[in-house]
C-alpha cells in the first residue's frame, strides 16, 4: 500500500471515530478525497519524508538548522550585550577614540524572543505532564 493510500484509509477510520452524525462524516470524506485528488496530500507526505530524513542526519548544516537560528540569534545577543561593551571599556581606557560595529538586532531579537517563549512553552508543558506526540 502507498503511503497516500494508507493516510486517506487511516483517515477515513479518524473521521468515522471523531464524526458520529453520518454528514458531518461525509463532508469530512470528501475534503479528504479533494486533497488526495488536488495532490496536497501527496505534497504533505513527501514532506514529512523530507522531514524525517533531515531529523535523522547527522550533520548540523542539515538537522541542526533550528540549533543554527538559536546560536544566531544568541550570538547577535552575546556581543550586543556583553563583547561590545566590554571592549568599548576596555578600548576607552587604552585611549581608542574609533568606532564600534554597530548590529541592528531587532529581528534577531524578534527570533530570539519568540525561540525562548516557545521553549517555555514546552517546559510549562513537561512540567505538567502533557505528551509532545
């Protein structure tokens, strides 16, 4: 069996489990089939098969991209917040009159911000026993 088949069998029996009025049941059958038709549902499974072959690989150019955009992003924070004005000091107290690269990290922050509140989420999640599945 083709994994499009074995999605559309699979959600057939969801649908009939979650949808006991018998139309409800059919519009949700028949969304399913549009998509199995208009070939979104074979976009979706190939890109959960892309998806599983970058989580097993093992260079962190490919699975590690979300790890990337965190090291960026703390990065971009690490020199704002502590490289940059340490040199500045220490720089002023040698006599260095020049300036400092100056880094807009608006949108890093943004990245940043939205990265920790979701691990937070998670944490919260974990903490109170809800499953990642």
């Amino acid at each position: 069996m083709d994994p499009i088949t074995a999605i559309v069998t699979v959600g057939s029996q969801l649908i009939t489990r979650l949808f006991p009025d018998p139309a409800q049941a059919a519009a949700a059958n028949l969304e399913l089939t549009k998509m199995q038709m208009s070939g979104e549902l074979a976009q979706i499974t190939e890109q959960l098969d892309i998806n599983k072959v970058e989580a097993a690989s093992t260079s962190v150019f490919v699975s590690g991209w979300r790890p990337f955009v965190g090291w960026v992003c703390g990065l971009g924070l690490g020199y704002v917040a502590i490289v940059e004005p340490i040199a500045r000091f220490i720089a002023t107290m040698v006599g260095y009159t020049g300036n400092f690269p100056i880094i807009d990290t608006t949108i890093t922050m943004q990245v940043l911000m939205g990265m920790l509140g979701l691990a937070g989420m998670r944490s919260f999640d974990k903490k109170n026993g809800v499953a990642s599945k």
